[in-house]
C-alpha cells in the first residue's frame, strides 16, 4: 500500500453507495467501523444531496473484535429492514470490515428477510471506486431483472424504445447529461423504458428487458451491465459517448441506425452554437494551444476530440487514474501521437503536467490545483470534483448544449489570460499604470494603500520559494529524474521576459533556462535572453 495525500477514486464500497444513492428503494447495509462513515459526506456536502445516502452502518467499535462482529451485522440489517422498509438490499464489507470476514451475504440471507438481497463481495484492495459501481449495477441488474419481461419485435412503424443507463450519484454533471439527452431521444421520437441507476427503483430494474436497446453514457458504469442485457436479451448498446459537436452527431446516426429513423433532420441544431464560436475571430486567434488532458478515461478520450478537432487546440499529453480502460486511452493517445499517462498517482501527474508545460489543463480537481501552483489554466472535465462543479444552473456535458458549455468553460480560461497581457502592454497608458484605479470605476476610484508589513514577518517571498523548491524536488522524483539547479533570473531579463506576450512566455522561458544549463550559467541576465533567442532561432 502506498500513503498518499489524495487518491482519484475511493475504495470500492463508495461505488456501491453510489449506486445506492441514486436509486430508490434501495437500502445498502455496510458492515465498517466508525471511521468510514466519513463517506456520507461526499454526497451531503459535495453533491449537496437534502438527505443523507440510504446506507446503514454496523460502526463496530475495536473492543467489538474480540466479541460477535456477525451478530452486530445481523441486528444492524434487521433493523434497517424493519426502519426503512426497502424493496431490495444491498450488503457488503468495507476495506476495513473486509479483514474480519464475517460474510455479511451469507449472513443476511438467514435472516429471511421477504425482500432480494443482493450480497457484493468487492475486493477493496484490489479494486477501486469506478470497479465498484460498475459490480454493484451488474449485480443489481442480474439478479433483479425479470428474464420472462423481453421486448415484442416492433410493428411497422411502432416507435423504438430503449434504457438509458449510466447516471449515477457523485457523477461529473450526471444529473444535466441526463436531461439533455432524455430531451435529444425524446425529440427523435424514441420511449424511453429504464434510466438506470439514477432514479431507479428495483420494480424498474424488473422490466429493464422491455426495450430495443440501451444507450450506455458512462461505460465506466454501465458497460458490464449492458454486456450481460446483451447477452441475456439480446439487446444492442450505443458505443459513441455524445460529449462535443461531432460526438454528439456521431451519437445521433448510431441512435438512428438502432431505432431504424432518418437521423439527417436531427443533426444541424440551433443551438449547437460552439462549430461557430470556435471559428470566430476571438477563438482563431488561440487556435494552437497546447493542452494537457486527464480524468475518467470516457472524459479524457472525448474531451481530447473536441480539443483538437472541434478548438484547434493541440493535445501534448493525455492520461488517466482508470486502469480497466487504459486500452481505449492509448488507442486515443496513439491517433495525437503522445504517450498516454496510465497512473493514480497524482505527483506523477504533476512531473508530466510540469515537464509538457502546457498551456491550458483540462482534468479533475485535483488537475485544478495543480495547474494553479504552477500558473497554468484548467478546466474541469471529469471526477473527482468539487463542491463548485455540482452548480445550480443547467450545465450538461453531452448533447449540442454540452459542447456550447465545453467551450464557454475551456475557452475562457484562456480568454482572461489575453485580457491581462493587454493590460501588461499598456500598463505606461494613463489608463492602465500600476497606481490606476479599476477601468470600470472610471477616473473616481482609487486604489487602496496597501498595508505595511510587521517587522517580524518574514519576506513575501521566503515561504513561496522554499514551497517551490520543495514542490519541484517532489516532482523530479515522481518522475524519476534528478533536481538539477535551474538557473535563476536576473530582476532585469525578468521585467524583459514578462514583455513577450503570453502565449509564447512559457517556451520563451523553458528555451533560455534550456540554454542557461547547456552553457553552465549560474544566473540569466539580459544578455543570456537575447543570446537564447538568436540560438533558437537559427
């Protein structure tokens, strides 16, 4: 095991609660010590859920070990039972509770309970959070699932009926996804039998079989399920995840081959307004940009599409935290000719992100903190998230007006990046010096003194410095490199360097301090700059 400050997915029991979470009439009974009902949280504070998940603890306590665990698990599943009256029952360990090995499966069963027990056995250790929602579902969907409920072969003209499948608590933007694409299938003309797990009950997960195929969103979820409804009922599964224009065009003709429609008057909408945008002369001008991608690999193979085809953006790296789709994300990074980044660990990320220096990340939250100590803009685009990236407005991913919220997320970043380097070309104007008040408050305001440093307080610059260091010393070796000394600048070559506009100010920068170490300059002067520049520009 490795100790870490931050971990992408959590263990596999939280997959579950997920699952748990976003369906009804589901209760999840979860044999754990005090310690892990932490993960109430994430759904009470993150998500921002009006009540707490339908989970129900054992909290053992340590002096409970050298007594009967079992029947501490008992009672808590009969009293759960008897409380909330369930239609199903899920019941399961915790990584902690897994090391005692009580089999909560077998002993819910003898209790007799009159309602399905579905019993998951997730290797905490092995597994994490994405494995476990995807094994809860399929289990959900296999045992509950009534194989005499199948779909009558459609008459001529009979609109075609299918399972959306995929959305589920904690998700990135689940809840609009889902409403955005119930309203694009509604407008094709197609039913919609089961949306499962979000707002599903068990009676639902009974006639899942009743439809002609199913539209798998989030294959992280849904694709071991979907496998077994083809299998069992011969039901076929949408493989295009429509996030961006062209996906979601892409998504439209395989939706339309399904159900046996025209897809043509579906595929020009109005209010795909992004193909337009990403013409316009604001969005050319930052055409090029380098962009790093990383996340739940459905979000990174579909953001690093519409990056480079839709944006013109150009992807330099790419990766993701989930190891059962690695496959299908370096077939992605091979079409952008980079190497893909298959890890969980976070600090190797930051070495790739700190080592490409691009200019704009797109990644998770913690992407976000990363790209914001080294001065770099980011978008998020994939969980783990935030508190912030559950918003009240309408704010999908997939769908025409995803790819309009695609680009008004990823585009601005870059946009106020522009806005303070014009500030900084016309910093000598009356307007725009140092000492000018804000533009918007015309010639009446006045900026504010700032406050004088207490003699005993160290120097602004000391703490930054020392966590820089240390911060770079952390990346080189999560990268397996060395820390070499890099050459520090002269105030000088430093006032220079911030004249070159900003979208070559990074490569400017990497270029000098690359020649600095090549001739064994301890320090970059003015002079070091222009010599860089006439070297590279041979």
């Amino acid at each position: 095991m490795q100790l870490t400050l931050w971990t992408y997915e959590g263990p596999p029991h939280v997959g579950a609660m997920r699952i748990a979470t976003a369906m009804t009439g589901v209760h999840y009974v979860l044999h754990a010590p005090q310690g892990d009902t932490y993960a109430d949280l994430l759904f009470t504070m993150i998500q921002r859920d009006a009540q707490r998940p339908p989970v129900t603890y054992t909290t053992f306590q340590a002096r409970d070990l050298g007594g009967d665990t079992a029947e501490l698990f008992k009672n808590a599943a009969r009293e759960a039972f008897e409380r909330f009256a369930p239609q199903a029952m899920l019941v399961g360990s915790s990584c902690t509770a897994e090391l005692i090995q009580d089999d909560p499966g077998g002993l819910c069963c003898a209790l007799g309970l009159p309602v399905p027990v579905v019993a998951l056995e997730l290797p905490s250790y092995q597994r994490k959070e994405h494995w476990g929602a995807a094994e809860t579902f399929y289990q959900l969907v296999r045992q509950l699932a009534d194989p005499s409920v199948r779909r009558a072969p459609r008459a001529p003209g009979q609109r075609a009926r299918c399972n959306i499948l995929g959305p589920a608590a904690l998700g990135f933007r689940h809840r609009d996804d889902l409403r955005e694409i119930r309203g694009l299938l509604g407008e094709m003309g197609l039913e919609i039998n089961v949306v499962a797990p979000q707002g599903a009950s068990p009676a639902d997960l009974a006639r899942i079989g009743d439809a002609d195929f199913n539209v798998v969103l989030y294959p992280e979820i849904a694709s071991v399920a979907a496998g077994w409804l083809q299998r069992t009922f011969g039901q076929s599964s949408t493989k295009v995840v429509p996030i961006g224009s062209g996906a979601t065009r892409d998504f439209i003709r395989e939706v339309a081959q399904l159900a046996g429609i025209d897809p043509s008057p579906f595929l020009d909408d109005t209010r795909a307004r992004a193909p337009w945008y990403a013409r316009s002369v604001d969005s050319t001008y930052l055409t090029s940009k380098r962009v790093f991608v990383f996340g739940d690999a459905t979000h990174v193979v579909a953001a690093a599409r519409v990056a480079q085809d839709e944006m013109g953006f150009t992807v330099v790296g790419l990766g993701t935290y989930s190891r059962e789709f690695a496959r299908e994300v370096r077939e992605a990074a091979a079409r952008y000719g980079v190497e893909a980044l298959i890890s969980d660990d976070y600090l190797e990320v930051e070495a790739r992100i700190a080592e490409l220096q691009p200019e704009l990340v797109l990644g998770t939250q913690m992407e976000r903190h990363i790209a914001k100590r080294l001065g770099i803009p980011c978008a998020v685009i994939s969980a783990p998230v935030h508190v912030q990236d559950f918003p009240a407005r309408h704010s999908p991913q997939m769908g025409f007006e995803g790819a309009n919220v695609l680009f008004d997320t990823w585009v601005h970043p870059l946009m106020m990046g522009l806005e303070e380097h014009l500030i900084g070309m016309f910093r000598g104007d009356a307007e725009f010096h140092e000492d000018a008040a804000p533009s918007h408050l015309g010639g009446n305001g006045s900026r504010l003194a700032p406050a004088p440093a207490l003699e005993d307080e160290p120097h602004e610059a000391e703490v930054p410095e020392a966590v820089t260091a240390q911060a770079d010393a952390l990346i080189a070796a999560a990268a397996g490199r060395s820390t070499e000394a890099v050459a520090t600048w002269a105030a000088d070559a430093e006032k220079e360097l911030r004249k070159i506009p900003f979208f070559v100010r990074g490569k400017a920068r990497r270029n000098t301090e690359t020649y600095a170490r090549d001739k064994g300059l301890p320090v970059i002067t003015l002079e070091t700059l222009y010599d860089a520049k006439a070297h590279f520009s041979r």
